[in-house]
C-alpha cells in the first residue's frame, strides 16, 4: 500500500501541472472502486479550475471553487499526468483532462483506491475529522507522543500505526523508525520513556522526510507521478530483510506477525 512518503511524492508530482488549470473533460470508465464513483462526479467537476493540490495523511485533496476532491490511492492505486493523447490502459479507472493538453489518470489494479467530493471543509469529511497530527508537523514531538503513549497496553509499533495516534505511518515506515529509534516493536506503548519517545517522534520525521527525498518505496505497485519507482527501499535496514545480516550490528533480522502484519526488527539494536 502507498504510505504517507509515496502520496506526497504523488501530490508534488502532479500539483505543478494542475493548479490552475481548468478540467475540460471527466471520463469515469469504471465506477466499482471501493466505494462507487457518484453518478454526479463528472458533471460536478467538468468546466472547474484547480485551485490546490494538497495531502491530509493518505489522502490527497484537489480543491475546486466549489468543493474538493478528496482521493486516497488504496493498495495499488497510482495517480499519473500524461498527454491527453496516450490511450488508457486496463485498470486505469478514470481521467480528468485540462486545458494545458495534459490528463491526470487514476490507475489502481484492485480497485481499493477511491474518489468522494465534498462542499464543506474537507478536514471536517468523516474520513478526515478524527485523524491524528501530520507526523512532519509542529504538533507531533517527543512531548505529544509521551503523552499519548500514557496507559497505553498496546505494543509500540501498533500505536504509531494508528491513525488516531498518528497519521501515515504505515509499517515501512514504523519498521524502520523504531529501529532508528532502538526501540523493540513490541515494547508496550506505556512502557516508552520520555527519551524514547523523544527518538521515536525525531526517527520517525527523518525516516519520512528521507523517503519522500528520495520519491517514496517501492515494493510492489507503486509507482510515482512519473510512472518513476521510488528507492527508498535500497535504504531500508529491517524491513523485508528477515534472515540478513543487521547493517549495523551483524545479527540476523528477525521476522513475526504483529497485528496481521509482518515486523521486522534486530533483537540487537532494539530493545
């Protein structure tokens, strides 16, 4: 799935060739994702001009006069600007074309992605109002994530997957940041102290930051804007490296299931 650095690499992408531009045509080839596309979609944005281009978590907002359009890339959804004239591809679900002669497709083989449009503040839609603070934010520090660690049972790297906890951390991400931080992913939440959490707020923005530097990760599907992969995966140092050797210490990455994912960690490093 997208994390939060792959969908910020795609909003950078496709934000310079949109804003400002106004949509000429909608074309909706398949409305079955995971929720249906309305039947008003194409008739509500056609003839209306791309004010922004902006991300809350996964979820990237294209905001109109009128409303916006809130966009989340699902599993293997990917969002491309490409000459009005290439013909679609299969699974390549709809278009929206500009006045510049450029079109942004949305490509997604599982059909988990998925397009709402709202009239009122979209940080205020029932999929955004609950979220947690931008990890790359202000708001999220050491401070915050001691304190919302407080009685709190459930292991570490579960908690920072949360996105009542925090936003976007999905488990790329939460892999590598508790590595960089020496933290055990199974180290229950409440058991953090103030220096951990003061490592795991920092490793967290940096192992972000880095990614979305570098254009995201790859592992499957994703690709960026571009239709360009992104490498941060050469950068990794647990995830996906079970039976390896630590880049740091030598010891053989281990492997178990926490919270029907895979966790990764060196019982080295992280304690």
């Amino acid at each position: 799935m997208p994390e939060l650095p792959d969908v910020e690499t795609t909003r950078r992408g496709i934000a310079p060739a949109l804003v400002g531009r106004r949509v000429i045509e909608v074309v909706v080839r398949d409305r079955r994702l995971r929720w249906p596309i309305p039947a008003h979609f194409e008739a509500t944005i056609r003839h209306q001009v791309i004010r922004r281009v902006e991300r809350r978590a996964k979820y990237i907002l294209i905001g109109f006069d009128t409303g916006t359009l809130i966009l989340h890339l699902g599993m293997s959804g990917s969002l491309r600007v490409l000459d009005a004239k290439v013909p679609p591809r299969s699974h390549d679900h709809w278009d929206l074309y500009v006045d510049s002669g450029k079109v942004l497709r949305f490509h997604d083989p599982r059909r988990f992605g998925s397009a709402h449009w709202t009239e009122s503040n979209p940080l205020e839609h029932k999929l955004l109002a609950k979220l947690a603070p931008e990890p790359l934010g202000a708001e999220f520090d050491a401070e915050y994530l001691f304190r919302a660690t407080r009685r709190r049972g459930v292991a570490i790297k579960l908690f920072i997957m949360n996105s009542q906890a925090v936003v976007g951390v999905g488990n790329i991400y939460a892999s590598e940041a508790l590595f960089r931080a020496r933290l055990a992913p199974r180290r229950a939440a409440r058991r953090v102290t103030r220096a951990q959490a003061a490592a795991l707020s920092q490793a967290i923005k940096e192992v972000l930051a880095e990614a979305i530097e570098i254009g995201g990760t790859t592992l499957r599907d994703y690709v960026n804007a571009d239709g360009i992969p992104g490498y941060f995966r050469q950068k990794l140092f647990v995830y996906e490296r079970a039976g390896e050797t630590c880049r740091v210490c030598k010891t053989r990455i281990k492997q178990f299931t926490q919270g029907q994912r895979s966790t990764y960690w060196c019982s080295v490093c992280q304690r």
